[in-house]
C-alpha cells in the first residue's frame, strides 16, 4: 500500500483483507480496525479508529469532511487489525501513507 493523501481530502483509505473458508471469500462480522502511526511502535488500544468492510477491502474514511480522524501532514505507518472467532490478527500493511 503505497498512498498519498491532501489534508483538504476527505477519501477512503483502502486495504485488501480477503478472509476465506472452504475457498469461499468470508466479512467478518466485527468491523475492522485502523491505526496510523508517525513511528515504528506498535498501536496501543487509543490508536485504534474503526473502519468497514467494502468487498474484500478494509476502508476508513480519512479527512476534514466527516472522516473518522483527520492526519497532520506527515508519513504514517497503517496497520489493521480485525476479530474473527478467537482469532484477532493485527498487521502492519506494506508501505505507507504519505500525507501533504
């Protein structure tokens, strides 16, 4: 995940996340998380932000017009985490987020 994003934006933030049983593509029920952080720790819980599920995409709507947080400009690390079961996996995504 490579992505730039303006301050004065207001866009979905998207990350693949197919989950499967038996070969069939599965959402978990519980929405999926974000956190977007400056350096290289790890979130701690009030880093989290809750996203959706779109297909087999996690998404957050990010900036100024009713976005669920708004970034200072900076080079943001994005992890995701989700529940599923009693599994609660947490990643950091490829990449980063580069916001202007």
């Amino acid at each position: 995940m490579a992505m730039t994003l303006s301050t004065l934006s207001t866009e979905y933030v998207r990350i693949t996340a197919a989950t499967r049983a038996a070969g069939s593509v599965i959402t978990p029920a519980a929405p999926p998380r974000f956190a977007f952080l400056t350096t290289a720790s790890s979130p701690s819980e009030e880093d989290w932000l809750l996203g959706e599920w779109a297909d087999r995409w996690a998404r957050i709507l990010i900036g100024p017009d009713g976005g669920a947080a708004t970034l200072e400009p900076g080079e943001y690390q994005v992890w995701l985490s989700w529940s599923a079961g009693a599994e609660t996996p947490v990643y950091r995504c490829p990449g980063s987020l580069r916001v202007y």
